[in-house]
C-alpha cells in the first residue's frame, strides 16, 4: 500500500543507500547507528521499513520504522547536519507517521534523550506525550543517559 503513494521526499532505503547513510548518521549524531544496524533492517523489512528522506537529488535524512500489533515505533529519525533547522524534521516526523497509519498503527512511538530540547520541543509540538522513563538506555560520554518514551495516537 506504500508504494502507491508517491511521497514528495522519502523513497524506500536501499542497500546502495548505506553509504551515504552512514555519512549523514555519523555525522548527526555522536552516538550512531552502526552500519550492521542498518544492514539488519533492511533484510528484515517484515519488520522494519527503512527510508532514505532526500531532495534535489541529496540526501537529507532517513527514518527507521518497526510496526506491529496496532503500534510503530520510529527507531531512527534523522536529518542531516547541514538540512537541520530548515524545517525538514517536522516534515520527516509527519512521513514517518503517515508510513506508520499504513502499517495499520493507531499509536506511534519514539525514544529521545532528555539532552536534545530541539528534538523534545519538535515532538511535543506535534502532539507527543512522556509516557515513560527509559534508564540508562542511551551511551553517554560518562556512561549512560537516560530516553524519554513519547507517544503519539494516529488520527
């Protein structure tokens, strides 16, 4: 049912793709996906779809959806370095959502470290809540942070 929407910005994530991937992932974020994270996704894609977020022929980002049981978890989300406060996160958050009503699912939701605000204020302006508390969840430069559990009911 995705592939009959033509989505302005996401194309599916193909293995080609990774390079390019990682680059964006190892730029944005001090802890990264690793590219064997990756790799699993995309021979895995009953349970995860994986998409590659570009325009003008660039890339810009990715996502990195699981969904099941009436639930997506966005378990990636990122925009590149250099697209970064141009709007294209709240565009890429409504995507991921829209993928996520095509997986059936009636609730989104997502993990984020209580030390990036930017993110926080993001989802909570498109109407995520704190559900829970993840200890220790994250790698941190002295041990472990903790995640924020956000969740999102689908309309």
């Amino acid at each position: 049912m995705i592939e009959k929407r033509v989505l302005k910005y996401l194309r599916k994530m193909v293995h080609a793709d990774l390079t390019k991937v990682m680059q964006g992932e190892l730029a944005s974020y001090p802890y990264p996906w690793t590219l064997g994270n990756f790799e699993d996704c995309l021979r895995n894609r009953r349970m995860y779809s994986c998409w590659v977020f570009e325009f003008d022929n660039e890339f810009a980002g990715h996502v990195v959806i699981s969904a099941g049981a009436g639930e997506a978890h966005i378990l990636n989300i990122c925009v590149y370095p250099e697209e970064q406060g141009k709007g294209w996160g709240r565009k890429l958050l409504a995507e991921a959502e829209w993928i996520a009503k095509q997986h059936r699912a009636d609730t989104c939701i997502l993990e984020v470290r209580p030390s990036n605000h930017v993110g926080i204020r993001l989802y909570q302006s498109e109407g995520y809540n704190e559900i829970g508390l993840r200890k220790d969840y994250y790698p941190a430069d002295k041990g472990r942070e903790d995640a924020i559990v956000m969740a999102k009911t689908l309309f």
